[in-house]
C-alpha cells in the first residue's frame, strides 16, 4: 500500500474499483467529469469497461444491462444528468436490478431528486452521503452491497466540494477481484433451453399459457420487495454534541462539516449546540433526529438549497420543536454549487443569533 | 433577548499541536496553487494526513488564486474553506482581506514584501510577521515566478512543517516534464528560502518533527 495526494474524485473512483466495480458508464460534466476519467483511466487495467457515452441515457442503460448481465456496475452526473435518468432508475428498481448511481451534484438542490427520484412507479432508492475519504470508501462499498442484497439502484451523493478536495488516501496498484455474477442474471443462455433466464421491468416469468407477463403480481412482488429494504435498512446519522444542545444542526455532506467546525468551536466557548449529520437520506434517520431535538429550543437545517431536507427533519420532529431553515444561500460565478456565504463565519453568527434568540425560552 | 454574544474563532478547539491549517493567498500566475500542492505533497511523503481545498478565478492572470491547506497527525474532518488557521503564506495582498482575520493568536503570516502593500498586514498583534523579499530575490536567481518557493523555503526553515527532503522532492515532482529545466531555479529559490532562518517556530513537537 502507498499513501497517495489524489483529488477528491479521484478517491471517489479509486472506491468504486476497490468494491470490484468493473462496468462504468457516464457523461462529462462538472463535478463529475474527473470521476468518469478516473474510471476511463483505471478500469481496463482491472479488466473492466468504462465508457463515454453519448448522452446520460444511454449511459444508465449501459449500466443495467452489464448489471443484468453480472457485472458490480455504475453510472453517475450532476443532478442534471440523473434528470435523465430516472426512467431507467425506476425501471431497474422494477426489474430487479442493481447498480450505483453518484450524484456529484452542484450543491444540494438535488435532494429531493435523490431521495424521492423522478421516476415513474412505486420505487425508492437508498441514497447515502458520505464525507471524508474513509467514510466515502467505506460507503461507495456499503452502497454495491446494498444494490447487490436489494436488487435495485443505490445513489450515493458528492458535491463540487468533494469532488475538487485533495486529500491523502491509501492504494494499491491491484484492487480486489470482483464478486461473481448472482445466480439470477443472464448468461446467455437461449430461450428453450431450459436454462434462460429473464430480467424485465414487466416480469420475471412468464404466464403458464405463455401470452404474457401477470404485471399485477409482478407489482406485487416489487412493492412487498421495496417494503422489506426500507425495513431492512438501517438508517444512520452521526451525532455530535447533542446530549444538552439547545440548538441543534441538521446537515448533510459538506454543509455538515461546516456544522461541525462550528459545534466544536462554540462548545469550546461554552455554548450548548450540537449537530446531526444524516448518512442515508433514504431512510432518513427520523428517529436520531427525534431523539436530538427532544429538548433542544431549535432545531436548525443548515442546506445549500433553498430548502429541502426541512422537509424530512420536520416529518421527525413531527412539531416538537421549531424548526428553522438556514438555506438559501448565493452560489458563485461558476454555478457549480460554491457558495461565498457558507463559511464557518457566517454559520456562528447565525447559531449565536438563534441561541440570543431562544435564550429567555423555558427548557 | 441578550446582547450578542462576543465569540471569537481563536478559541477552537482545533487549535490543536496536532494539527496546522495554512492559508495560501496571491493572484493567478504566481504559482499559489502549485506552493500549496509542493507542501500538501510533501506532508503526505512525511506520513502525515492532508487536506487541500483551492479557489480560483476563471482566468489565467490576475484572479484571486486561495488555497486552504490542513496538515495533521490524525485523520482530518475540516470543512473545505477554513474559518481559522495556524499559518499563511500571502503573496499578494488583492485578496488577503478575507485571510488575516482567520489567523490565529500567536500564528504566522509569511508576507511577499516585495509586492505585498505595506498596508495589509494581520489585524492580529499577536500574529508574528516574517517579511520575506521573495519577487526580489526569485528575480536576482533568475525566475522571478519562482517567488513562492522562496516563501515556501522560508516557512518550512521557520517551522519544519514538513521536512526539507521531502519538500525539496515534492517540488521536483511537481512540475510537468516540460518544465524540467525549471528544477535547478526552482531548487535555487527554495534553499534561498530555507537559509533565512532556523527553526524559530516549530509546528509540531520536536520528538516528531
């Protein structure tokens, strides 16, 4: 092993092959663009594919045909490009089939993409938002296994941040074999031969007189399958400081590392603020937020958006506590989601103005 | 309601011997974000964690060129864009407005005096100013875009915030082979740098440095 100084979506990349990804797909734009070269660079030596495709459409259809066919596969873009994607998102989750999507997003306007998906059906994915290149080799791997157990799309969110900070990670030149092909995907196998097999949206048998699929128990099958993964998922959440917070942070992703330098600098000077950083978005962690905000004076959504996670800490919250968005913020000339007002500056002044502000309430 | 709480960033917590932020301001051209790497680079062969986030403007010369740089013992959890830091490296001072509020009691500014205007200075008394005449004397080696490397000699003579191996290695390596015949320079101007001074400001305990 070598410690290597690599752009933050190159650790990226370097996590999708350790977790035996062979098959990438995807189309250039900023902050995905380095991700994809990664792969276009790395890949073939592993014996695996990466291609350019011409559009994100064609590159999620790439991805769940190679996982169809056995292949650890992924696709990624910015929130832009998983626009067009989500029929093909939907239409794996129906099929049974597992990949990774990454949405290197342009700051957090993406949220409600990720987690609700714009994709036709009763379909969700998980979604997991890691920070740090520990945390982002540990759940880029998390997020295969889940895809493999599942049997449907996982999408793991970064941002501009991620994707252009450097940090040291630790490689090797040969990364692990990949997994083998389920049983279930297809081998190439002919129809009547006894030993096909299918994979569609619509079904994966055919009716006995041979004149179609029974979507309606197909539907079934799905909905009582997403019913057991959003049960079997545990949802998770750093806690930082919550025990006696009177103010607690809710942040995701570099938003939360922000909260953090900010919670432990306002501790340090006595102050009672603590910080809940969701690492699934799907399943939310409703009940560590609940927990967290049980008597805090206010809870606070720090979000690089004009608010949307609100939403989900107010459904955990369910009323017990206000609730306040600090969202909203200007991005800069580049549009790529850098915004000049999220500093660690502007977050103390905004949590010392909310502790002035609840300090005569009773707790 | 209270009064506003008086707050401070120089109370962090992560003003910790395990840990040094460096702040790199000047504009595009003079090699900001090419020191900051050389440093990052030379950390990580030194064994120890690195966390470098730049900032650019969309132009070849003249724009504001920032980078936030965290070296440390552990593994870091730091926001991209830094509220505080031990040390800066100021090149120029078009853009150092943001930076010398975010340095610390007692930290460190290493100030290019040849272009630097005089006015722009920490608004800290407590921070200790090294006046370096980098332009000027990168310009009498020959290479006057070789300024930042005199200050980046100077930093690592001050404090060994990496060693001086693996900052003279990193600073080879970091150029593209098109750009080999700038090694020689290139060395000349970090020695020059790095006979300013002995270690007058150690950033980690002696043991380990």
């Amino acid at each position: 092993m070598t410690t290597r100084l690599v752009e933050g979506s190159e650790a990226v990349a370097d996590a999708m092959m350790r977790a035996g990804c062979r098959f990438f797909a995807g189309y250039p734009m900023t902050p995905f663009t380095e991700v994809l070269e990664h792969m276009a660079a790395g890949l073939p030596e592993l014996g695996g594919v990466c291609v350019n495709a011409e559009s994100e459409l064609e590159a999620v259809g790439m991805v769940w045909g190679a996982a169809a066919a056995g292949a650890r596969a992924a696709t990624g873009s910015t929130g832009q490009g998983l626009s067009l994607m989500q029929e093909s998102i939907s239409e794996a989750s129906m099929a049974g089939v597992g990949f990774v999507v990454l949405n290197m997003a342009r700051g957090q306007g993406d949220y409600y993409q990720a987690t609700r998906g714009g994709g036709h059906g009763d379909y969700r994915t998980p979604v997991l938002a890691p920070t740090g290149p520990a945390e982002v080799a540990e759940l880029i791997a998390e997020a295969f296994d889940l895809a493999d157990r599942w049997r449907n799309p996982v999408v793991v969110v970064g941002d501009y941040y991620m994707a252009h900070t450097w940090v040291d990670i630790e490689s090797s030149a040969d990364a692990p074999a990949p997994r083998p092909a389920p049983g279930w995907t297809l081998d190439g196998s002919s129809g009547g031969s006894g030993a096909a097999k299918l994979v569609s949206p619509l079904g994966t048998t055919k009716q006995r007189d041979g004149v179609g699929y029974d979507l309606a128990a197909h539907y079934d099958r799905c909905a009582r399958r997403r019913i057991e993964m959003t049960a079997g998922i545990t949802p998770r959440a750093e806690q930082v400081r919550t025990d006696d917070a009177q103010v607690v942070i809710v942040a995701y992703g570099t938003m939360a590392l922000y909260a953090d330098a900010v919670v432990n600098d306002l501790r340090a000077a006595g102050h009672k603020v603590g910080l809940v950083r969701p690492i699934t978005l799907w399943p939310f962690p409703e009940e560590q937020v609940r927990a967290a905000a049980e008597g805090a004076d206010v809870v606070a959504v720090y979000e690089n958006n004009a608010g949307q996670m609100i939403d989900d800490v107010r459904l955990s919250v369910l009323g017990a506590v206000p609730v306040v968005g600090l969202n909203g913020f200007s991005t800069d000339s580049s549009a790529f989601g850098i915004s000049p007002d999220v500093t660690v500056e502007n977050l103390t002044g905004s949590i010392l103005q909310l502790l002035d502000e609840h300090s005569g309430d009773p707790t | 309601m209270v009064p506003r709480t008086v707050f401070s960033l120089a109370g962090s917590m992560y003003h910790s011997p395990m840990r040094r932020e460096i702040l790199f301001t000047g504009i595009g051209g003079q090699g900001v974000q090419l020191a900051a790497r050389t440093l990052a680079e030379a950390a990580v062969a030194d064994g120890r964690r690195v966390q470098l986030f730049a900032s650019y403007g969309g132009m070849m010369r003249g724009g504001n060129s920032d980078s936030f740089l965290t070296i440390a013992e552990d593994p870091i959890k730091s926001p991209p864009v830094l509220g505080s830091a031990w040390a800066a490296v100021v090149m120029h001072h078009e853009h150092a407005g943001d930076i010398w509020p975010k340095l610390r009691e007692g930290g460190l500014a290493l100030v290019n005096s040849s272009v630097v205007d005089p006015a722009s200075r920490p608004t800290d008394a407590s921070v200790e100013v090294i006046e370096i005449p980098a332009l000027d004397l990168a310009t009498e080696l020959g290479s006057p875009i070789a300024a930042q490397l005199v200050v980046l000699g100077a930093l690592v003579a001050h404090t060994g915030v990496v060693s001086a191996d693996s900052l003279v290695a990193s600073a080879a390596a970091a150029l593209p082979s098109y750009r080999a015949d700038a090694v020689a320079v290139n060395r000349r101007a970090l020695d020059a740098g790095m006979a300013m001074s002995g270690l007058t400001h150690p950033a980690w305990e002696l043991a380990t440095a």
